[in-house]
C-alpha cells in the first residue's frame, strides 16, 4: 500500500456513488464544530439529533451550538447506551420524539454516537413518513470506518443480531478524528477490528501497514488514525458502490461475522462488544479457512498475533458445555442474514488476499469451534 504522509488535520472527503443517493464522507480533525461541515446539507426547519447518555455530556452541544446556525430549531433525543437497548422499545422513544416535535419529512435527522446510535437513527430515518434524510456523525472508531458508511440500518432481536432493519442511505458521513480520543481503551480496540478486517478480504498491503503501525495505532497517533480510517473507508467505499444491498460482493465485509453474531447473540448482546466478537470471529473464519485447504497456516498465525497485538480476545467463549457447545454457535449461525434453506455460509479467505462465500461441513465447523473456544 503507498500511503502518502496523511496529516489528521487535513479534510479528505471521500464518496460511496449510488447515482442520485450519492453521498460524501468526511474525514479530518475537529469537524464537529465547523460552519462549513454542515453547509452542503438540504434545508429544514428542524434538525433532530440522536444520541446517547455517554456521547451526550462530551459532543452534543458542540454539536447542537453549530447546527443552531443552520437550523432554526434544533431538537435532541438521548437514548440509553449500549447493544443491549438496540431494540424496538428504544427505537419507539424516537420515534416518540418525532412525532411530539411534530417534524415533518424535511426533518434532518443526526447519528451522534457509535454503531447503535448509528443504526437505530438511521432505521427510524428509514420509517418515519417513509423516509426523512439523516446524517451520520460517528464518534467510535468502529463506527467511523464501518457501520456508519453504506446504509445498514436496523435493531436486534433476541433470536439474531441486525435482523430487523433496512438498507437506507445517509445524506452525509462526518468523520470527526478527534472523537477518538475520548474512547475508552475497549472500545478503541474494538474498532481495530473493523479497521484489520479490510486487510484480509481486499488489500493485503493494508494488512501489512497495520502490523507495521500497531502500536502507533494503539497509542492513538493522529496521522496514523487518519491512514487507518481513511483507507478503511475507501474500501467500504468501493464495495457498498458495487453492491449496495449486498447481492455478492459486499458480503466479504461480513468476515468474522457470522461466529462474531453467534458470540455476540449466544453470550447476550452487551457482554462482548460487536469487535471483540468480531475480532475473535475472525480468527475462527480464518481457521475455518485453513481447514478448508484456503488459507496457509502461517497467514492463521500471522492474523492471530495481529488481533491479540490490537488488544482483542482471541479465544471464543463456550455458549454451552460439552458437545452443546458447538450446537449452540451452528444454532445461532443458521439465522445468521447470509445463511440460505438453513445453510450457514462463511466469508473465508485465501492466500492471495481473496474473500469466498462458501459453505462448510458441520463437523468441520464444530471442530473449529471446539479448538477455538475455552
């Protein structure tokens, strides 16, 4: 990968094509705060932000101060944060909220937060009056260099994760880098996840330029962060332009996620963050992988070490004991978006830096299973 010096201080603006729902993604330091951030977006009389009761105390009235200058009036919803409320009771408060402000279809609506926020903002832009534009203003790096960019909207159920929702299109992605440097350690690192994923599926070069600056990215290094969400987010870029609703290629950026979504739903949504899950699911597709003839041991090893190195778990935790462990992950799996007539498919890798939708042997998954959990 040639990556030129990327000073954190520079605006990139960056675009997913989708004809007329064409939309910029900007990535630079201290964006919240400056006029022309938001000068581009359509005119409204009403500007709804939507965050939590983490981000709220350090961003909203950053925020709300500069949207005050574009909007006559600004109104604001605080959700309960965590996966754990990313359900249908809590999406109802929005749209409470909504309908109480009496907003209308030119309302503009605001994702201030990280992936929940993100996602349930957007699935109520989806459905209120059938469609209100909305904005995303990411503050994780999880968020910032994958969920926020390519329209993936939606809530949790207790039988599978992301299930309910829609793919709805944002009018603008604000990547503000100086957001990250409030994140907690755990969260931080599981946004690596997110960032490391793109190696593997599309640009072993990237791949390469993360083990190389793992630490700088651990210590948050501001030019480093810039290179990481940058280049993750021409990738999503790249792909969601292909294939929007994820009819083939887009389903590479699932890797790891249909054992990261059995973690996640097997352990209750909450008790692992979505990239450690992630993270961990990784390893095991990678694995998967190997045992499938695709992918050298090496490359296993390599990613491994990687993920440890971005402060991750690399060992599944057991949804059972004994044999009902394995039984447990294939159960949830089978509800997983990209299973077909009760088939689980996984996105796998290769050695030439390929990602393959295919599908495997039980036997063959319970065993990765069993050597990868407790």
């Amino acid at each position: 990968m040639n990556v030129m010096p990327l000073s954190s201080s520079v605006v990139h603006t960056l675009h997913i094509e989708l004809a007329d729902r064409s939309y910029p993604i900007l990535v630079g330091d201290a964006l919240l705060d400056q006029l022309q951030t938001w000068e581009s977006l359509p005119s409204a009389t009403q500007a709804v932000i939507v965050t939590n009761q983490t981000v709220a105390p350090l961003y909203l009235e950053r925020l709300r101060t500069v949207l005050s200058q574009r909007f006559p009036k600004v109104q604001v919803v605080v959700l309960p944060d965590g996966e754990v409320y990313k359900n249908w009771e809590t999406l109802q408060t929005i749209f409470d909220a909504l309908l109480q402000h009496a907003c209308d279809r030119k309302t503009l609506m605001f994702a201030l937060g990280g992936g929940v926020v993100g996602d349930m903002t957007g699935f109520a832009a989806a459905c209120y009056m059938r469609g209100v534009p909305f904005v995303q203003v990411p503050t994780t790096l999880l968020a910032q260099v994958d969920s926020s960019v390519g329209g993936k909207t939606g809530i949790n159920h207790p039988l599978g994760k992301n299930m309910i929702g829609a793919f709805y299109q944002p009018v603008q992605v604000v990547c503000d880098l100086s957001t990250l440097q409030t994140l907690p350690d755990r969260e931080f690192s599981a946004g690596l996840a997110e960032v490391i994923k793109y190696g593997p599926i599309y640009d072993l070069d990237f791949l390469a330029w993360i083990d190389h600056h793992m630490d700088d990215l651990m210590q948050r290094e501001p030019e480093a962060l810039a290179v990481a969400v940058r280049r993750s987010c021409e990738i999503k870029a790249a792909v969601v332009s292909a294939d929007e609703r994820e009819s083939g290629l887009r389903a590479i950026l699932n890797f790891g996620h249909t054992f990261g979504h059995a973690i996640e739903a097997g352990m209750g949504y909450g008790a692992w963050l979505h990239g450690e899950a992630v993270g961990c699911g990784m390893i095991m597709a990678a694995r998967l992988s190997h045992a499938m003839g695709m992918l050298h041991a090496d490359r296993v090893t390599a990613l491994h070490a990687l993920i440890q190195r971005a402060g991750l778990p690399t060992v599944a935790p057991r949804l059972s004991e004994g044999r009902d462990n394995a039984a447990a992950y294939l159960s949830h799996m089978r509800v997983d978006k990209k299973a077909e007539a009760g088939a689980i498919r996984f996105v796998l890798i290769d050695d030439a830096g390929q990602a393959h939708l295919k599908s495997a042997p039980d036997s063959l998954v319970a065993e990765v299973i069993e050597a990868s959990s407790i």
